[in-house]
C-alpha cells in the first residue's frame, strides 16, 4: 500500500496516507482502538472500498488491473458475525466459491467437506443450518467458505471477537495451525493487542484518523514501542508479555530437591538442605512439595504434600511460562516436566530472574529494524 | 330460515353443478379472474420491491406509489373504467392488480431491505455479483415475508374480484349479484360462502408454498 489515503463522502478521514507492505505468507495483523480506520483500510484491499488517494500494488500490479470479482474471489473474506447464509447446509455454506467460479456441484462439495476437517469441524454438522451452530463453530465455517477456493490471500476483519474468550483461543490456535500448514498471505484485523501479539508475524498499530503508527513484529513492539500512543495501547505489562518471545530452553534446572516417594534415608539425606522437597512417583511423575521435616524414609506419598502448580516444559514453553509456574508455585519454584509430564528437575524465581536478565541484554536495545522479516522462533506464550 | 340453511339448500340442489352458471364453472372464472390479476400485480410488484429493495434507492417512490394506490376505490375504478373503454376483461383486472400491487411491492421492499446485511457483505466480499447476491443471499431470507405480501394480495383479489359480476363478467360475484336482483338468498349466501371457502383455500395454498420454498435454515425447524 502506497500513501492510501480513504476520504468518505461525509469527509471523514478514515485513512491517512498509509503505507504499508504486507510480506508474502505470513499474518499481518492491523490493531487499533475502534474508529481508526482498521476495517476500511481491510475493505481497500479487496475493493469494497476505493481509495480516494494512493495506489495498492498485489504481486507488483495496481488491483484496478483485473476484475473487482476476480480480485475478490482471489481473496477469502472473514468477517465478525461470520455472515454465514442462514438458508444454506453448512456443506453448501462452504462450497459457495467453488460453485460460484463453476466447479461441479460433487466437487465443490467433496471439497467442502475437506475443509471441515481443515477448520476442526465434525462432518455430522455438514447437513445442519447455520442457526443450529454455537458462534465458535459458526466462526469455523466462515474461515472454511473463506478457504474453499484455495486463495493466496485471506482478509478477515475481527473474525473472533464475537466469541467468548475460551473458545476465541481455539479459534486462535487453529488459525495459527491452519496457517502453518497453508502459508496463506493473511491481513487479520482486531481492536485486541493480546491477539495482534498472539497471532501476528507482523503487526500494524494504527492510531484515531487512520495513521499509522508502527509497523513491527511483536517483540520489538513489546521491547521498542515507537511513541506514547503504542506504548499506552500495549498496556501496563508489556515487560512480562515480552517474556513470551524468549525461550525457557536456557533455564538452568536442579534435580537437588526431587526425590522419589519410595527413597531411602541415604537418598532424603542427600537432598538435605533444600528448603522444600519435590515429591515424584515412580514414572517421575510429580506429587507435590514437601517439607523436609514432615518426611519419612520409605513412603513419601504418605506425608502432607503441597500441590506442585502446572509445571512448564523447557524449550516448548517461553520465559514467562516459566515465571508464571514460579509465581504461582507455593515455594515459588517451578518445576520442568518433559513432554510426557516426567519432571526434569526444579527451577527457582531467582534463576528465571537471572535468565531474564540475560535474555533482555541479549536482544539488546531493540533498535532492531521494522523491514526484518520475523524469524519462526515465537514460543507458545 | 337462517344462513345454514341457505347454505344447506344452495349446495344440494343438484341444479347449481351444472352447466354455465354452475359452482364448477363460477368457480373456475373466479380462479382464472385472480390468477389473471394476482400474475400481473407480481409482474409489476416483485421487480420492482426485489430491485428497490437491493440497491436501497427507490424507498420514497415505493411507499408513495403504495399510498397513493391504496386510496383508489376498487369499484369506483371499475365503473371508471368500463364507463371509458367498454365492458370487458380490462375493467375488472385494472382495479384488481392496482388492489393487489401495494401489497407485493411494499412488503418485497421491506422484505429484502431487512435481510442482515452481514451475510450481503460476506457474498459481496468473496466475489459474488449482485444479481447473485439478490437471487441467493437476500431472496431465499426474504421469501417468507414476500409470499406473506403476496398472500395479502391473493386473498384481497379473491374477494375483491366479485366485481367482475358488475361488467356482466362470472365468476361467484355473479351468485351475489343475482342473487340480490332476483331476491333469491339461497343463492346470495352460496355465492358468499364459496368466496370464503376459496379464501380459506388461498391461505392454505400459502402456507404449502412456504413450507416448500423456503429453507429449513430460515424456517428455523
Ligand atoms: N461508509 C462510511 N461513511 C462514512 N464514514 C465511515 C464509513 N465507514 C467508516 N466510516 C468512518 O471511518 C472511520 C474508520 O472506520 P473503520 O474503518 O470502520 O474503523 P475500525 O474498523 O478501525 O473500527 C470511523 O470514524 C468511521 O466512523
Ligand atoms: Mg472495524
């Protein structure tokens, strides 16, 4: 986007001078406080609105080159009610594009029940009507029918803000799944910077009157906001959100304070020391802290245990994964599990506070350059 | 002597199912009659309401054309109107369609202006024409208030083309007509009551076309 500039016919300004380059396959996401000209800047690119100044280049050529309905059915369109047609099966819903653009009706249909799988749907519900879907699921087949063409490209305008949160982060999840297998071009618009940061490889923060006010991936967003108006849109937390960019794989755990349930009085000796025990049974799998004091040689299981929290996994789960299980840890030490849940050891609110430090002096003063492409390296927040 | 027992005496006598002034007969002029003119006014009403309706221009026309419809008096256009070109078919189908016509076009228009917009954005959105939007995305959730609008029609036309009688024309308007000139109640009270019945006939055939035309999924059951 080339300083596009959207002025309506009341005069308001939506858009100002915007530009904006969007990378191939990847999500970029634009965020904003309601009103700063998000959803118009969205509808520029498939031309449901004109632009009153300026140029949008797709691939290096003007979108006024081809057919508006070309253009558009090159581009999945999602937007906040789904808008699914209430008269059409969810099957049909999805196949709208493909019979539109002449596929046979056997086609499009095999093809929509392709997507269903895709987007998470049960093909028992492929005969139903939209009325009898819960929003989330409805949501899904809006995401379906905006795939079921196969587009490069994907516009979806608060596709999940109508939903409650627990089944918005599904619907998160999936997108980021989804994507990773299709590598689609997605411009992804919401008001919600925890949603920007989740999902964007790129993300815009525009401000009231349609201006941009940064362009950057999410963790130079969270380490170097351009001005007051992003840093304040971030919100008071931004250090700890940022943690979600940094992996806990360099985290230095201590098997000093686990022990078996079944260990002997040589084996509890040994741990001596630790101000708590870490109670594991016979798999490693963890039972709970305990204190020294309160144990007794042979069934550990037995004494009075304190809950050991949700344990985190090093180098599948970020920094502030870690710092969380911390923090909520009842002796403020976290433990590492692996992937099937066996405890690799123990951590300390000290030694995460240690790696922080040397996580953030690492990335250094984030003067780090907008045009970078993002690296794959985000971890689960 | 009371109304049942016109009713009673009319449809026994075997004399009245026959010929040309026979139930059977009557009865099929009074359908063709209101085919005729319910076919017309629709011709006229759904294009225009479907059209008006989609581009959202149009509205103020709509709705003065609608009042400005309602306020003629059926018989007096009929009289009008034979006075000015003769007896004959046109008298009697000009006031009916200009009777059923405000009925169609009005609720098409509103029909059609009050399907949620959402899914009118989403098809335009993924590439869909306009004609293909008003066809597949806003008619199918219309139709139960356009045919509601139609229905309205059908059953004001059904009882409205007694007149044709007036004009010398048939249809069951005639039972009532000469029924009154020769005083003869009997026939009076059937003719009314088969313009009842095919009223109730009406609805029925109203509420069959919805049930198959429009969608389970707007239907909601
Ligand atoms: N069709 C329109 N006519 C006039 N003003 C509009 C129109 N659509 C949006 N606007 C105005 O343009 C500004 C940006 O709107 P929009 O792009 O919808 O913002 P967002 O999606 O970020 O909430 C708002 O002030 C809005 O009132
Ligand atoms: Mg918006």
């Amino acid at each position: 986007m080339d300083s596009v500039t959207k002025r309506y016919p009341d005069g308001t300004v939506a858009v100002d001078r915007l530009s904006l380059e969007i990378p191939d396959r990847s999500i970029t996401v634009l965020v904003g406080p309601s009103g700063c000209g998000k959803t118009t800047t969205l509808r520029m690119i498939n031309r449901m609105v004109e632009p009153s100044e300026g140029t949008i280049l797709l691939d290096g050529e003007d979108l006024q080159q081809q057919p508006v309905t070309t253009l558009r059915r090159s581009m999945g369109y999602v937007i906040q009610n789904a808008g699914l047609f209430q008269h059409r099966t969810i099957l049909d819903n999805i196949a709208t594009v493909p019979r539109m653009i002449g596929w046979g009706k056997q086609k499009s249909r095999e093809r929509a029940a392709e997507l269903m799988a895709r987007v998470g749907l049960d093909a028992s519900l492929a005969k139903r009507y939209p009325y009898q879907l819960s929003g989330g699921q409805q949501q899904r087949v809006g995401v379906a029918r905006a795939l079921a063409a196969d587009p490069p490209v994907l516009l979806m305008d608060e596709p999940f803000s109508a939903v409650d949160p627990v089944v918005r982060k599904g619907l998160q999840d999936e997108l980021l799944r989804i994507q990773d297998e299709l590598g689609k071009t997605i411009v992804f618009v919401t008001h919600d910077i925890d949603e920007a940061i989740k999902l964007g490889t790129m993300v815009a923060v525009m401000r009231t009157g349609g201006r941009l006010a940064q362009f950057a991936p999410p963790a130079e967003l969270l380490s170097a906001p351009a001005d007051d108006f992003v840093e304040d849109f971030l919100g008071a937390d931004r250090g700890i959100r940022r943690l979600s960019f940094f992996s806990s794989a360099a985290l230095e755990t201590t098997t000093g304070p686990v022990v078996r349930a079944d260990a002997t009085a040589e084996q509890l000796a040994a741990a001596d020391g630790a101000p708590h025990l870490l109670v594991t049974d016979a798999d490693d799998r963890p039972l709970g802290w305990a204190e020294p004091g309160d144990l007794a040689a042979g069934d550990l299981a037995g004494a009075r245990l304190l809950s050991h929290g949700r344990p985190f996994v090093p180098g599948a789960d970020s920094l502030r994964a870690a710092l969380d299980c911390a923090v909520l840890s009842p002796t403020g030490w976290a433990v590492a599990v692996d992937g099937e849940g066996r405890v690799t050891g123990v951590v300390s609110q000290q030694t995460i506070g240690e790696a922080i430090r040397s996580a953030h002096g690492a990335a250094g003063p984030a003067e780090t350059r907008a045009e970078e492409p993002a690296d794959g390296t985000k971890v689960a927040p | 002597m009371n109304v049942l027992h016109f009713v009673n005496a009319f449809f026994s006598d075997s004399a009245h199912w026959h010929g040309y002034d026979g139930i059977p007969a009557r009865l099929l002029e009074h359908v063709q009659y209101t085919l005729l003119a319910l076919g017309l006014a629709a011709a006229v009403g759904l294009p225009a309401g479907l059209l008006t309706g989609h581009t959202g221009r149009g509205g103020n026309a709509v709705a003065f054309v609608a009042t400005a419809a309602r306020a003629l008096p059926s018989f007096g256009l009929l009289v009008l109107i034979a006075v000015a070109v003769g007896i004959g078919l046109l008298p009697v189908m000009i006031p009916l369609v200009v009777l059923a016509v405000p009925p169609i076009l009005v609720t098409t228009y509103e029909a059609v202006r009050s399907v949620d917009p959402s899914p009118v954005d989403a098809a335009r959105g993924l590439g869909m024409h306009e004609r293909g939007i008003l066809f597949r995305v806003e008619l199918p959730v219309a139709l139960p208030l356009i045919l509601s609008g139609l229905r309205s029609a059908a059953i004001q036309v059904v009882s409205t083309a007694t007149i044709a009688a007036y004009v010398s024309l048939g249809g069951l308007g005639r039972y009532i007509i000469d029924g009154l000139y020769q005083r003869d109640f009997e026939k009076v009270v059937g003719g009314a009551t088969l313009v009842a019945l095919m009223a109730l006939v009406t609805l029925a055939v109203f509420w069959a076309a919805g049930r198959l035309a429009v969608s389970p999924g707007v239907r909601r059951r």
